[in-house]
C-alpha cells in the first residue's frame, strides 16, 4: 500500500523506476478491466506515456531500455497500444527483442490527420520496426494481411518501404564499401 504522498505525488516528479511502477500498474489495469470503471483509457495513459519518453538523455535512456526489458509482453503491447506513432518509435528503438504481437500494434499505428508528412513518420516507424525485428516484420504483416487489420495507409506506405529496401540492397551490393 504506497503512501499517502506517492499515492498523490506528480508522475514528472517520480523516479524512473517509479514512474515505470505507476505505468505497469496502470497499464495492468486496463488489462484487467478493458471495459473501463475506474480505470484509465489507453488515451488517457497516452500523456504519461510522453513524458516517460520525453528525456533523450543516454543513460536515462538506458535505464528505461533496462526497465521495459523486465515488463511482461502483454504489458508492452498495451504500452505501444497506449502510445502514439512517434512514441511507438521510440519504444521501438528501446525494446530488445520485440515480438510478433509488439510488431503487429506498432505496424497498425496511423499517423495524425494533422501531419504534414505522413509517409516520413511512416518510413519511420517501418524503419524502426525494421532495424529490430526484419523476419518478425514480414511475419506480422502476413499475419495482419490475413486478418484484414492494416489500416487504409498501410499497403501504399508498406509498398514503398519494401521498394526503398530494395533499392538499399542493391546499392550495397553495387557498392559494398559505401556507408548506408
């Protein structure tokens, strides 16, 4: 039973570690109870989320990749699920060895109708998701495809990250001493 200062004490003003603790138990939460009561949504984790990544620090970021290693897969997946696209990035670059379930709710994020590049934040993502997991990658897109749960942008968007890695191939076979 926390206290009555940490039951009331701000999120920013936590510790990583007890910021993870608060997030895990929140993200448990909605696991538990998906239908709501007095839980909170997955929007409504979205801001914590943010801030949780908000600092690039290395170490910091370090110790955040330590932490997300010793959640349970379940607990990430409602994390990215929890996250937007540009958050979802940067979990990506966090995580050490995602699975095909993390693959499959990071590939069906959509970005924002107010972005101005859609397809840039898109190859991000891909890229992201990419220089993790590329076998998981293939996986979960077959997996999506049969399923019918890619959203409208993805065909296109997906069409032409395979045909930049094509290309990326073949110009390093051409010229296998150039930097990528």
């Amino acid at each position: 039973m926390p206290t009555w200062y940490e039951r009331y004490l701000p999120f920013v003003a936590r510790s990583l570690e007890k910021q993870m603790e608060w997030l895990r138990g929140a993200l448990c939460m909605t696991l538990a109870s998906p239908a709501g009561g007095r839980t909170l949504s997955l929007d409504e984790i979205h801001p914590y989320v943010r801030l949780l990544l908000e600092d690039e620090e290395a170490e910091r970021r370090r110790q955040l990749a330590d932490l997300l290693a010793g959640l349970d897969e379940e607990i990430v997946v409602q994390l990215l699920r929890a996250a937007d696209i540009y958050d979802v990035i940067s979990i990506f670059d966090l995580i050490g060895g995602p699975t095909v379930g993390q693959v499959m709710v990071a590939l069906g994020k959509s970005p924002p109708p107010y972005e101005k590049s859609p397809q840039m934040v898109t190859d991000k993502l891909f890229h992201a998701v990419h220089q993790q997991a590329p076998t998981l990658m293939e996986e979960a897109v077959h997996l999506m495809r049969a399923g019918g749960a890619t959203p409208a942008h993805f065909e296109p968007a997906y069409g032409r990250f395979r045909e930049m890695q094509m290309d990326k191939e073949i110009l390093s076979s051409l010229f296998p001493k150039a930097k990528a």
